[in-house]
C-alpha cells in the first residue's frame, strides 16, 4: 500500500478533537506538532522514541498530508 493509500488511514480530522485540527488517526498528535519536530531537526527515530504510539508510517502520511496542503491554493503570508 502507498502513502497516498494510507493517507486517510493515518490522518484524521474531527471537529471533536483537538478543535477539529488535523491529527495522526486514535492519537491527539497533532500533523503539525510532528511537521514541527521535524522542522527543528529532529529525526524520524527520535520523534518516534519520544512518541511511541506513533509509527514510521505515521510520520510519513504526515509529511503527505503537508505535501498535499502545500500543492494546494496558494496563500498570501506576506
């Protein structure tokens, strides 16, 4: 199965939890607490030693669910 497969398995968006933000699926990890880990230069490994619960898939669909964002609709930061 490819990460575009695992994609809603691995990501949920609940407006229930954590005020409907996306999070890794049966956690409250949020996708952008682990793109921010990510961000600061931590590794896959040590992400995964601090969050057991999450797996290496987990981080990856993670980084598909940013990819996806970033593809989309452009918006002014500036």
């Amino acid at each position: 199965m490819g990460v575009e497969a695992a994609l809603p398995e691995r990501i949920a968006i609940d407006p229930a939890v954590c005020f409907g933000r996306p999070c890794v699926r049966g956690t409250r990890i949020w996708v952008s607490l682990v793109l921010g880990l990510l961000s600061d230069g931590m590794t896959v490994d040590e992400i995964l030693a601090d969050y057991p619960q999450l797996t290496d898939a987990d981080v990856r669909a993670c980084l598909d669910y940013a990819a996806r964002v970033a593809a989309g609709r452009f918006v002014d930061v500036a």
